[in-house]
C-alpha cells in the first residue's frame, strides 16, 4: 500500500492564528464568512481492472472565513472535511496541511494566508492559491498549482505554501513567487479504476520530495487593446517520474514516485477583436534531470460571449526537443495534440447548461463532459452531469475508457 504522510502537528500560535481568523467574528465588523455542503453520487456503468466498484459517495463541508482588521490588512482561511464510500479520503483525526497524503484528508486546511497591502505593492504569505496564464482551455504557465487527481478528469487544485510580492504601476504588474516547501499533485490510487497500469501486483514505495525551494516570476502589461506577460519558474514538476523496480519471487513490481527539476519560460496574450478574442499561452520546459523531458506546450483559442452563450474552443499542442522519459503521470501533456472545447448556455437565473471536451487530433481519444445547474432555492442547488470517455488503449482518454460515469451533486450554501 501507499506510505502516507502524518499530518501537521500546529503549535499554539498557529491554532490561536486560526480561531482569529475562522472563528471570531466579533473581533471586528470586517469579519465575513461564507461556506457550503455537498453531497455527490457517481455511477459508473463498467467495471474496470483492479476495481468492482461502480457506485461511490462522497460529502464534502466547506467553511471560509476573512478577517479587515485594518485597512492595509487582509487575513483568509478556508477549512474542508469531507468523507465518501470508497477509500479515497483518509479514515483518520487530524489537520492536514502540506497536501502530501496519498488520499484526501478528511480534515485540511485549504487555505490559511494573510495578505497586505499599500498602494502599489500586495504582499500575501501563507497557504494560498496562485494562478498563471490567460488561456481558459489548458494553462502551461500554471506551475504553482498542483491538482488533486484521484478522478483525472474531475480534479480540483491545491493550495501551495508560500510568499507571493505583486508590484503594481500603470499597465504593468510584477509577481514574484517563493514557495519553500514542495506541495505534489496528488496520484490516483493504485487499487481503483483511475489507474492503468500492467496487470501485474503492484505496491508503491513511496516517494522522493524535493527538498529545495521553488521560485518564479511574471511580468504583465495591459496596453491599448491587448494585454500580454512573460513568465520565469525555477523548481520541480508537481507531477511525478514514476520508477518502477521489478521484483521477479513473487512476480511484483515497486513504483516510487520522483519529482525532476524543471525550468519553464513562459508567455501569454490576449487579443479582444470585433467579433472574438483570440488568446494564446506556451511554455518551453527544460530540466537537468536525466529521466525527465523537455518540451514545449502551447494553446491556441478563440473566446466569444454573445448573449446568454459563452463559447471557447481552440488546439492544445506538444513539441518534445529532448525525449527522456520512460514512466510518468502527466494529464497537462495528455491534453495535448487535442482539440477543447468549452460552452456554456444560462437558460435563466435559476439554470444552465456547460459543455467540455477534448479531441484527440488523429481520433485516437475523446472525453466530452455535459452539465445541468439547476437553482432549486436560494441555497440549494442541483447538478447533474455525464463524461463519456472514449479511445484506444494507449491513448491518454483512451486508458480511462471504462470511467464513462453520470453524477449527481446536491449542494447547500451558507
């Protein structure tokens, strides 16, 4: 099985940061605080290698909390608990902080930050969400957002600890990110449908962290009519090479799971025109490690409102200039050589309707997802949707061809 990692045992001042934070309204009237519960079903018609499953279950409770105690100050923190059927959410106590469990906490701090900020200059330190890039299809430049992928089409992000400088004049705005604590995207689970693997017993062996530093920087100009950045990240792919060591009595194979370092330099650019906008995001990846590719992603894509219809389709593509790899996990270059797709319909303030897909160029792979939002109340809200997910076995849609599933979510805000 998995080796997981404890959770982070809080010392006193950062549980007294906490409750000031989520839990003491009446310290200040800038004190605002929202939050929802969910409950989802998911229905799979097949079956699939490893995994007999085809119903699961899941809860999710979510609390966020901001504090103005000053004018100049900002503090924010977000907290989940959730649980579900199929062992995907870890059975134990405990207050997760550095997103480094195999499966999802059953208790985590999302978010935790305090931000300040004068004039032209924001400073933000702390569990915090950080996203690059204009495209809206696939985000290259994206390198400070690890993923949870325990259900790779259905994925959600994680916070990353750190400290992020925005400087701010006219047009221009600079970023600069510094994340000292390495946070992974989470795997899908050995022993369940989202893996494709060899049939063959397979036990993880934990993992090799990195155990340096992240950095980045971006530059954004908004000018008369367009709006462009260039982007630098220095650190490691949140993804990992997957090394697998054969043992032949009994006849079992051991994956541990390794982060190459990683160099992107980045760009992106947005171009409203008449009728449409066209955007456009690439990044150059290079690494010093000798297992680990390098390549160039890029994101071509017209983007058009009209009326209650938002439309966004484009190409999503790969050139490799060093091929090294042998073993990885890596969805941000499998939904590359693809055409996507994004639409979405407001019937009326109470309902609409969302469309995704990604084609494969040649054929080989398709996954297309449909959505229904219905408002019921004032809090209660409905969704129900269906991926269908077809495709040759090597294909990366195509390995996951049995995870076709329709799901059902009710959810309550607060």
């Amino acid at each position: 099985m998995w080796n997981r990692h404890s959770c982070l045992s809080w010392n006193r001042h950062s549980c007294l940061f906490l409750l000031l934070v989520l839990a003491w309204p009446g310290l200040s009237q800038s004190f605002s605080q929202r939050g929802f519960f969910e409950s989802r079903f998911i229905g799979y018609p097949q079956t699939a290698p490893g995994d007999s499953g085809r119903a699961v279950a899941s809860g999710l409770l979510r609390y966020e909390a901001a504090w103005k105690p000053l004018s100049n100050w900002r503090f924010a923190g977000s907290l989940d608990a959730r649980t579900d059927t199929h062992r995907q959410v870890e059975r134990a106590w405990g207050l997760s902080w550095q997103d480094r469990d195999i499966r999802r906490p059953a208790f985590a701090v999302r978010r935790l930050s305090a931000t300040y900020r004068r004039g032209p200059v924001t400073f933000e330190l702390g569990k915090q969400f950080i996203r690059w890039g204009k495209t809206d299809l696939l985000n290259p430049t994206d390198r400070f957002a690890p993923r949870d992928y325990l259900e790779v089409v259905d994925n959600d992000f994680l916070g990353v600890t750190a400290a992020r400088l925005t400087l701010e004049r006219g047009g221009d705005t600079l970023d600069l990110v510094f994340q000292p604590r390495f946070t992974p995207s989470r795997l899908p689970l050995l022993n369940q449908r989202w893996v494709a693997l060899p049939d063959v017993p397979i036990r993880d062996a934990g993992a090799h962290y990195p155990g340096r530093a992240q950095y980045g920087a971006r530059w954004n100009h908004i000018g008369s009519g367009f709006e462009y950045s260039f982007s630098f990240f220095d650190g490691f792919n949140h993804l990992p090479l997957l090394e697998p060591r054969v043992e032949l009595t009994p006849l079992r194979v051991h994956l541990t799971r390794q982060y190459s370092r990683m160099r992107m330099y980045g760009a992106d650019a947005a171009l409203p025109l008449k009728w449409l906008t066209l955007k456009a995001e690439t990044a150059w990846f290079t690494s010093s490690t000798p297992r680990a590719d390098e390549y160039l992603l890029y994101v071509i894509q017209l983007e058009r409102q009209s009326g209650e219809w938002f439309l966004v389709g484009g190409y999503a593509g790969e050139a490799v200039t060093a091929a090294r790899r042998r073993f990885d996990f890596s969805p941000d270059r499998g939904l590359a050589r693809a055409f996507l797709a994004h639409a979405g319909y407001t019937i009326d303030p109470h309902r609409s309707l969302a469309l995704e897909a990604a084609v494969r160029h040649n054929g080989d792979g398709a996954w297309v997802r449909f959505e229904f939002s219905h408002a019921l109340t004032a809090r209660w809200r409905a969704i129900a949707s269906f991926s269908l997910i077809r495709g040759a076995a090597d294909d990366f849609f195509g390995q996951y061809r049995r995870n076709s599933h329709a799901a059902l979510t009710f959810r309550y805000s607060f």
